[in-house]
C-alpha cells in the first residue's frame, strides 16, 4: 500500500513537477554551471556542466523512462497473454511450433537483437521502443502457456464447449481472464525490466539520446562524473531504485490478492 | 420416437508418438456401440474406470469425434452437420459433469455462466431476457435468485451441481448426458440430486443418459441398463430384467462388489471379491475382455471374443449364457 | 475385560481462518479396544478425517487439537514431535485416501516399504528388504519380487493403495488409521482391498479405525460405528444393531437416503433436507437441529448429551432416552 503511494507521488512528480520550474531540462543557464545543492536558489538540486537544472532533467527523464516502463509492459504483456493463451489451449502442433519460435528468440543475445531491430525500425526512440517489447513479451508467453495448458483440461472448458462456444471465444472469454492473476503478478515484475533495459541501453550509449533525458542517460552521465560530483548519480539512481523496489513490493501485494489458495 | 441413436460408434484418441517426426499410435475406447433412446427415457451406463464410459458420453454429444460409425440426432448424422449447425445444435444435446465445482468458470458469476449459452443458441435475446431465462433456470433447480451474484467457489458440492444442471437446462435441452453426476457428492445430496434429474425428466421429458460406477443409483433412475468393461459393451438389458437376474460374469462381479449398509449380507459376501484387475486399454486381450478375471474363464475365453448375443430383450456377450 | 487400545476424551480441533476460529470436531470421547474394526462415518464436513490428522499429528499448522488422546499410556495429543516420532510408524500406522500422492514417486517401492523396518527395528537392509517382499506377496501383489524393484507410477490405484496397506502393517502397529482408504477406488477393486485388510488386520491383531462416508462400506469391516455429524458424535455402537435399528434422526436418514440393489425400485430417493454442516462457530444447540424432521424447540438452544441407550450404545437427542 505505501509502495503503490510513494509510486504515485513519483509518477506525479515526474509528470506535473516540471511545470512548477519557470524553465525546462534543456535550458542551459550559464550563470549557474556546476552548481552544488543549494535549496535556497532557484536551482534546488543544483545543475549539471552545461548548466541544465538537474532537478527538472530527472524529472523529465522519469517521465520518458516511466512511460516506456509502463507502455512496454502493457505491450509486452498483452502480446506474451495472447500467444500464451492460444498456445496452451491449442497444443499439439501449433504448440509445438509457437513454443519453438519462442525458443529461437531467446537464444539471440538480448544486445544484439536490440541493436539490429532498432536499425531494422529506423533508430529513434519508437524503434528503442519496440525493440525492448519485442524481446520481453517472451517470458509472459511462456508463463501464460503453461496456466493455459492446465486451465483448457478444466471441466468448465468442456462445458463451454457443449454451450457450443467457438474457440476464438473460448479463448478470449475463458482461458484469458483466468491467466489474469498471473499475468498481472508478472506484469507488475515487467516494468522494472523495461525500465532497466532501456537504462542499460541507455547506459551503453545506444538508448536515449541527448539532449532528451532519461534515467538511463542520466545515470551514465553521472558515473563518469562519479568522481568529482556525486549528485548527478544520486538523484536519477536514488528515484529509479526507488520505483524499482516499490514495484517489487506492489507486486507482491498482488501475488497474495490474486492467490487462489487463498480463496 | 428416437432421439438418439448410434451405429458401431468406435471412440479412441492419437496418442503423439515419442519423437518430433514419429507417427502417432491409435489408443481405441470404445468399440462398436450400438444404443438408442427415446424421449423422456434413462439409459444408465455403468462399468469402472477404464471402460470407456465417460468417453462414449462425449461422443454422443460429438465433444469428442468417433473414429467409426455414426451418432444420429433425430435421424440425422451429426458427422455430416456443418460447424455452425453443430454448435445450434448444442442447446439440445447437454452435459453435467462429475467435479460439480470445477465445471464453472472460477471468475464469472452464476448468473453470467448460466446466461453464457444463450448468446449462442438464441442470439436475438436482450440482456434482459437472457437474464429472465437464468432467473428461471435457478428456479428450476430449487435455487433462489440471489444465486445469480455469487461466484463458483462460494458454492458447496450439491448447489454447483445443481447450478451446472441449470446451465444445462437453459438451453431447453432434449437429451442431457449426466457423467458420474453426483459420485461427488455427500450421500444425503446425492439423493436430492437425483431426485431433481427425476422430477425434471417426468416434467420435461427429458432423455438422459446416466454415467456412473454406482449401480444402486442407475438402478434408481434408468429404464434400461448398458454395462460397459474395457470399452465393449458387456450386458444390455431392460431395468428390472437386468436387476433380478444379471447375465454376464461381469454384471453379477459388479453387484456382489457393491457395498450395503446391511452387515449380515456383508459378512456373508466377505473373502468373495473377485481377484486380479483388468488390462489396460493400450493392451487390450485378444479374446473376452473378462477373461483374467472371469470365475468361469475357459480356454476358449482367451482366443475368442464374445459377440453381442440377444436374449429375448437382452443382451450379453459370453460364450456361456443361457437364457 | 482387556483394557481399551486409545481413549479419547473431548477431543477438538478447530483452524483459525482469516481471523476466525472454525470449530471441526467437537468434544468427540470414544475408546477402541484391541483388534476391534471402529468405523467413524460422517459427511463432508462432519471432521471425521481430522480427528485422525489430529491423532497422527498431521494436522495443519493453523489447527489447534485440544483433548485427550491414551495411547499405551501416553497422551498422543500432548506428545513433542520426537516422542510422536517414536509412536508413529512403529505402534500407529495411517493409510490414506489417495493412492496416487501417497507414495514417494522417486523411490522404488521396496525401498519404501523396506525404510520403515530399517528406521524404526533397526533390521539391516537385507533383512528388511526380504520382509518387504514377502508382505507385497502377503498383499497379493503379483510377482512381489520383481515388483519390488519398481516404481509407484507403474502400479495402477488399487495395487498402490494395497502397498500402502503393505507399509503401514508391515511393522506390526497395534492401531491403524485409516482415512477413505477406498474411495479412490473402483468398486470391484475395493471389495478386494477391503477384504485385505480385515484379513491382515485380524491376523496381525491391528485394530483399525475406519472413517468413510460410505455406508456399505462400514457394514463391511466395522465391528462398531460412530455417525458424526458437526463434529459431535450423533449415535454410537456396535454395526449390526446401528444399521437395523439407528435411533438417531440423522442416522435413521443417512440410512434411508442410501440407495440399496435390495430396495424395492421406488421412483425417487429417501433425501435429508438441506446441506451438510461444515465447520463455523459452534451452534448452541444440536448441529443437526436444522435439517431434522423430528426437530423440536429445545434442540436450537440445547445440546443433547451422549447418553446409554443400550448395551454400548449411545446416541445424542432429546428424543431418544435412556436405556
């Protein structure tokens, strides 16, 4: 519960906060270069070397990472459902073969199908975009497969089939909403992973680019700083650590909500 | 007038071979059944596990296809429905099922699973009706209106079967399959269940065929009895005929294994269960399918299979009756 | 007269559940003499398998047993696990319902039975495994010997629930429990396995307490019955009179409500009104109050006490009196 609280202050800040600064992430105010924390100027958190307010670039940049976090977990998820789904009432072949697609993709190395899909795309922060999906709805997939599986051998699967109901709607009415639980528990693990892919791409130099802000390109800009000044690190990381944890503790919330043992 | 009818129905399932390109094997069920049945009539189907019972069940209703033969609907083959006439069809041809609770969808309502059906057998119905038509069902049934906001997992045994009976009878069915329907259930349910199934059959004339292991209970319910043993029907008999004196080996083996609450008949009947148990169905024997276990075998037994002999309104395949 | 086996005492056992406390058994007193067969026969619901759980130690970890257990001078009830640990397995013994999750399936099934003797009469391994083969012989387990070095999933239900009965008899216990050890079970299979274990039982001088909700069942093995229902003791005594003449409501209508091959074919059932009672706070009254024909006043608002009717029988209602 005080996760899910101190998530939404987060979002709201990175959302809402920057209209409270008469000035942007971008504007480089060259009378403030490098300035230290200083709650009492107009620069709280103090500005970078090219004299960006820090406070409004980590903002910001939340916003860019939370938007990909979230998106590509509704994304990614939606997708692992439907194929899992099907996949796990069909069996036999058309299993087979979807699960053997399944397992060609994970073999490429994570990087590198990354890369190439992003050039495939056209680069650009759509690409980084479905790229990042593109990897990730696997594990779903695989999970939802294995809940279908068990769930199509249910009695009330054969009486929705003796209400003559096609498979399509058995499918989309039946077997979907019963991986639910599951996905949603898995879902709410997603949008760390996104978040941290694109960081670490980010991180690599093959993310976001610069000048937009990212928590990613943030936090790499402030490792090479690390040395000199620490609060470049501090504010991106110090907010993404605690986006991270707070997803985690949502996401145990939820496994209990939807436990059905617990019924 | 006949309802339902099959003609040397064969059921079996392809098992997937062990490999990615071997040829699947052929695992048969059920061989050569015949039956038919009339309207406001009970076919009780009784054997143990492994007889092909539930099996035959699901292929009356073509859940599952026949791999020979034919099942026929009022006259018609069902083999040559197309799809969408098939699944029309469905409102006549029902099915309750042994796991009274695991039959409903654990996220939907009652109400939504019983209306469910409806949007396929009467797509021009509002939300209104279909939720008037639900409405009734749960009357039919003896269940209250307010069950229509409750959820699967809040039910007990008795109440699920009696809510899969009414998702059954939405439709208004003329045939329902009722597959071990109440061997779930507490006995003083079992009875209330089965008393329902009756009076609905009186009401609406209802043809049903009866699935079970408990021959107390089909005895109760059926017009006719079949005995099934390792996919072939053994015995076929009228009710009464069939419970005053069975003809086959396997029949009289069931009855004396069927525990009373009458101790002395119990003492007496003790040390007399019959030894050994039935192959499997991957191996079935060449001869009788009762041989190893059958109190009169002969060598004959083994080698040769009995057929389907009538005796008078009966019938029964051994090689040893007399009528 | 030889001294009683286990004396129970208000034996309870209630779960917390969500905040809750649910009452299963309740006040539950009863003896088991020696080599006598005690059948506990019940509903769902009625805590017939939880007052074994809670004999045997088993029962989950928000359950609480309160009571009083005598076992060969020991209170099982109040024993630390390591003191249990010595009873069970060596004096007390359990088989259970489900023959397919009841045995390791990674260990061979010699090697299962053989543990038992190893760990609890220290007999070497040669040793405990030649005991092991002939008890699957003594079971009637074809070729024991080869059988011995198989598998669990390759016995079908039947042979797996007789190797159960071979591990838990095999070390001699004076008491053995049993839960439902044959529903699972076809029922010429369980015709067979019920003989067995009154044919070892009464050779080895193991008494057994029985708990089933079958009826027929009970008539078969029990030397003497005990109806629950709610978690109290309804009626009591020895089989044959129980089963002729029950005086309580409940077993007068469980009774009635079993159908029998022997019953003249009426068209509907015996039924008892409403659902089984199933755990929840403790009514003031008697818990069959609410489904009983013969109910009158003071049944919702006082308990009857378990008096002699008879010869070592006792039944709980106001309409019933002393002897």
């Amino acid at each position: 519960m005080v996760s899910l609280c101190v998530l939404c202050l987060i979002v709201l800040a990175c959302f809402l906060g920057p209209f409270g600064f008469p000035f942007t992430g971008e504007d480089a105010d060259f009378d403030a270069i490098g300035a230290p924390i200083d709650f009492t100027s107009p620069h709280p958190f103090g500005t970078d070397e090219f004299g960006r307010d820090l406070l409004v670039r980590v903002l910001e940049g939340g916003q860019v990472s939370l938007t990909i976090g979230f998106l590509g977990a509704l994304v990614a998820g939606g997708i692992g459902v439907v194929y899992g789904a099907v996949a796990g009432y069909a069996g036999g072949r058309l299993d087979s073969l979807m699960m053997r697609v399944v397992e060609v993709l994970y073999g490429f190395p994570y990087v590198i199908l990354v890369i190439l899909l992003s050039l495939l795309l056209g680069g650009g922060n759509v690409a980084l975009f479905a790229a990042i999906v593109f990897t990730l709805w696997l594990t779903p997939a695989v999970i939802v497969r294995a809940h279908a599986q068990s769930l199509a051998k249910r009695e009330f699967i054969e009486a929705a089939r003796a209400g003559g109901m096609t498979h399509r709607q058995i499918v989309l009415e039946h077997i979907v909403p019963n991986c639910a639980g599951v996905v949603i528990v898995y879902g709410s693990l997603l949008v760390p992973e996104v978040i941290l892919s694109e960081s670490f791409l980010s991180f690599l130099g093959i993310g976001i680019k610069e000048p937009q802000a990212s928590w990613g390109n943030l936090i790499q800009a402030g490792t090479s700083e690390m040395e000199t000044d620490l609060r470049l690190l501090l504010l991106p990381g110090g907010l993404l650590a605690a986006v991270l944890f707070c997803l985690n503790f949502i996401a145990d919330g939820l496994r209990d909500a939807f436990d059905p043992n617990d019924r | 007038m006949t309802l339902l009818q099959t003609r040397n129905l064969d059921v079996g399932y392809r098992i997937a071979g062990s490999g990615l390109l071997s040829r699947p094997r052929h695992l048969a069920i059920v061989h050569n059944v015949n039956l038919s049945l009339a309207a406001g009539r009970t076919l009780g189907i009784v054997g143990e596990s492994g007889c092909g019972k539930s099996t035959l069940g699901r292929a009356l209703l073509r859940l599952i296809a026949p791999t020979a033969g034919q099942v026929l609907w009022d006259g018609a083959d069902m083999a040559a429905m197309s799809a969408q006439t098939l699944r029309r069809r469905r409102s006549d041809l029902q099915i309750i099922f042994q796991d009274p609770v695991a039959a409903l969808d654990p996220r939907m309502t009652l109400g939504r699973i019983l209306s469910r059906p409806l949007v396929t057998f009467e797509p021009g119905l509002s939300r209104a009706n279909r939720a008037a038509r639900a409405a009734e069902a749960l009357h039919q049934v003896g269940l209250s209106a307010d069950f229509a906001a409750r959820y699967p997992h809040e039910l007990s045994g008795g109440q699920a079967q009696r809510i899969g009976i009414a998702r059954a009878l939405i439709g208004k069915p003329r045939l329902i399959v009722c597959d071990e329907p109440v061997s779930a259930l507490d006995v003083s349910i079992q009875a209330q269940v089965v008393n329902l199934l009756m009076d609905l059959q009186d009401s609406m004339g209802l043809a049903l065929v009866f699935i079970s292991h408990n021959l107390s209970v089909v005895r109760h319910i059926s017009h006719e009895v079949m005995v099934m043993c390792l996919g072939r029907v053994v015995e076929h008999a009228p009710r009464d005929a069939f419970y005053a004196r069975p003809l086959h080996p396997y029949s009289r083996a069931l009855m004396q294994a069927v525990p009373e609450p009458d101790p002395a008949r119990e003492r007496s009947r003790a040390g007399q269960s019959l030894p050994g148990e039935l192959p499997s169905a991957l191996n079935p024997p060449a001869g009788c399918v009762f041989a190893s276990r059958c109190p009169g075998v002969q060598p004959r037994c083994r080698t040769e299979r009995p057929e389907l002999r009538s005796f008078g309104t009966r019938h029964a395949a051994c090689h040893f009756i007399e009528a | 007269m030889t001294a009683n086996l286990l004396e129970v005492r208000d034996l309870s056992v209630s779960f917390r559940l969500a905040g809750a406390e649910m009452t299963a058994v309740d006040g539950v007193s009863f003896d088991v003499r020696p080599g006598e067969v005690l059948g506990i026969v019940g509903e769902s619901g009625s805590g017939k398998s939880q007052i074994l759980f809670s004999l045997m130690g088993l029962l989950a970890a928000n359950g609480t047993a309160r009571g009083q257990a005598m076992f060969q001078g020991q209170n099982l009830l109040a024993l630390a696990p390591r003191a249990l640990d010595r009873v069970r397995g060596v004096s007390l013994s359990m088989i259970f319902q489900d023959p397919m999750t009841s045995l390791n399936p990674y260990k061979r099934v010699g090697d299962q039975l053989a543990e038992g003797l190893r760990v609890h009469k220290g007999m070497t391994r040669a040793v405990a495994r030649a005991a092991a083969v002939r008890m699957l012989d003594r079971v009637r387990i074809p070729d024991a010997a080869i059988r011995a070095g198989r598998y669990p999933h390759e016995f079908s239900g039947g042979m797996r629930q007789r190797v159960m009965i071979a591990m838990s008899l095999l070390v001699r216990p004076a008491l053995l429990l049993a839960d439902e050890p044959t529903t699972a079970l076809d029922v010429t299979i369980q015709a067979q396995v019920l003989d067995l274990l009154a044919d070892l039982g009464r050779e080895i001088g193991t008494a057994i307490i029985l708990v089933t909700h079958d009826l027929g069942v009970v008539a078969r093995l029990c030397d003497r019955v005990i109806v629950l229902y709610g978690g109290r003791i309804m009626e009591e005594g020895p089989a044959d009179p129980l089963f002729t003449d029950p005086r309580h409501p409940y077993a007068r209508g469980l009774l009635q409500a079993t159908p029998r091959l022997t019953d003249p074919p009426t068209r509907r059932l015996n039924t008892i009104a409403g659902t089984p009672r199933s755990g929840g706070a403790t009514l003031p009254g008697c818990p069959f109050a609410p489904r009983c024909p013969s109910r009158i006043s003071v049944c919702d608002t006082t308990r009857p006490a378990l008096t002699e009717t008879g010869p070592q029988r006792r039944v709980a209602c106001h309409l019933v009196g002393g002897p």
